[in-house]
C-alpha cells in the first residue's frame, strides 16, 4: 500500500548543481568559513553553500561543460574596428607629442606660423574625437553587434562528488523521514493513563 508518504520518500535529486551567487554569506559546508558562492538544484530542492577553492577541487565537485555550448568568437570586423581605433589613437598621441615638443623648442609670437598650425592640429584633432564611434563603455559599437542576439546569462554547472552527493542524499531522505514521523505522530493512539491494577 503506497500512501502519500511512501510517493513523497521515493522523490529525489539529481546531482546537477547550478552555482549562484547569494546576498548574505553563509557557512561553506567544507570549511565552515562564510561565503556567497551556493551550488543550487534546478528547483532548489538542495542548495550548498561552498567556497570558490573547493569549486576547482575534483574531489568535491566536477565542472559540467556542455560540448554544444556557443564559444565567444570574435570577428574579424571587430578585430580590425579595434585595431584602427588603437591606431587612430596613437597617432594622435603622437601628434600632440610632436606638437609639444614643436611649441616647446619654436618660441614664436602669436602670429608666427606655428600658432596657426597648432589651431589646425587642433582642429584635426575635434574632428577625429568626433568620429561616429561611441567612446562611451558599455555602448555598442558596431551594427553586427546590434544585430545579433543577446546572450542570456547561463549559471555554470556542477557535480558533486559521490561521497557528497551520497551525504547530501542521507541528509535529505532523514529530514524526509522527521517530517513523516511529525506528521504520523498526531494519528497514533496515546499511551495508557491509569495504573496497573493488578
């Protein structure tokens, strides 16, 4: 006869654990120290609180890694995009370098032709910082990037170790087994008030 009880202690967990970061630091299950790093089922039926060391320890858990998982490739427009950025940039590091040393070593007045070629440096130099790509960090830079569709953020996952795994699972099946005798303990008959008359 299976009852409710029985349908609810055959439940378990598999041994995928998602890592999550956490608001408030909790004791590592290892270690005892307090950490934000917690190890979560996929509908939190057991979650730990472990440090990131014992993370790259193989006799703790193992990294799961998805072989179809999309690696971050960079393209070659955003390789060169970057790339004459960097150059453009130098270069006009370079510019104003050689016209300080230029104003520095030529001292002529204000109307001596080094005047007027610094104001066109200058010029030159407001047009390029005007360039239409945005400087500003976090902004998209090309329109590649735009097209393209957001990644969403996916949580690393993990496998406990077997002894673990099995300690987690005796500490579950015992809290199962308390909530089923708090449960039954209500149903079951008191024991007998009076004396033994003999």
């Amino acid at each position: 006869m299976a009852g409710p009880g029985r349908a609810f202690a055959t439940m378990s967990f598999q041994n995928v654990y998602y890592k999550r970061a956490t608001a408030t630091p909790r004791a590592c299950y290892v270690c005892s120290k307090p950490t934000t790093t917690c190890l979560a089922t996929a509908n939190a039926v057991d979650f730990i609180y472990t440090c990131e060391a014992h993370l790259s320890d193989t006799g703790f858990a193992t990294e799961i890694v998805d072989p179809n998982a999309p690696k971050e490739v960079v393209s070659q427009e955003e390789i060169a995009r970057i790339k004459a950025e960097w150059e453009a940039k130098e270069a006009r590091k370079k510019d104003k370098a050689e016209a300080a040393a230029k104003g520095a070593s030529g001292s002529g007045g204000p109307n001596s032709t080094g005047g007027e070629g610094k104001k066109e440096e200058e010029g030159k130099d407001n047009n390029t910082a005007k360039s239409p790509s945005p400087s500003v960090p976090g902004a998209l830079h090309s329109p590649s990037a735009a097209s393209s569709a957001p990644a969403t953020p996916t949580h690393k996952r993990y496998s406990l170790h077997r002894d673990f795994y099995a300690m987690r699972q005796a500490e579950h099946r015992r809290r199962r087994k308390a909530k089923q005798t708090q449960e039954l303990a209500p149903r079951l008959p008191g024991a007998p008030q009076g004396s033994l008359a003999g």
